[in-house]
C-alpha cells in the first residue's frame, strides 16, 4: 500500500482525536531499519516515542484502530493532561 508520512499522520490525528484535543504535537518518521515508523508524541518537555509497523500502519489507513498506538496515546494524554 502507498501513501505518505502526511497521509498516514492525518489518518492517525482522525482516528485518535484526543491528540489535538489535548494540544499534543505529533510527529512521524519511517526507519527503514525497522521497517517501522516512528511516532513521537510531545506536550511541553514531556515526549514519547512509539514504533508502528508498516503492517499496522497499512491496517490504520484502512481504518483499522492500531490497540498498541492508541493505548501510548491514552497512556501519555492520563500522564501528561493535568
């Protein structure tokens, strides 16, 4: 499947809302090595890096939720939101 690092960052910010809802930035890179992306989620000095794999990421721009990822973003936005 092909599409961007735009596309499938779009996609991730519509399926988890709460990542602009709670003023985080998002960004996201492909590591070859890993054949994986790299999601780093930022509020203020607070970061957190997660891996996607490309076949998650593939079933996320299917509009399949990834479990791992969104549980990351609940994790940070419980941790870091007050």
């Amino acid at each position: 499947m092909g599409y961007s690092n735009v596309a499938l960052k779009d996609k991730i910010i519509e399926m988890y809302p709460e990542i602009y809802q709670n003023n985080l930035s998002l960004g996201l890179d492909f590591n070859p090595e890993k054949d994986a992306y790299v999601i780093t989620i930022k509020k203020q000095s607070h970061e957190l890096s997660a891996y996607l794999d490309k076949s998650d990421a593939d079933e996320c721009m299917d509009g399949t939720k990834c479990i791992h990822l969104g549980l990351k973003i609940g994790e940070f936005v419980k941790n870091y939101n007050a």
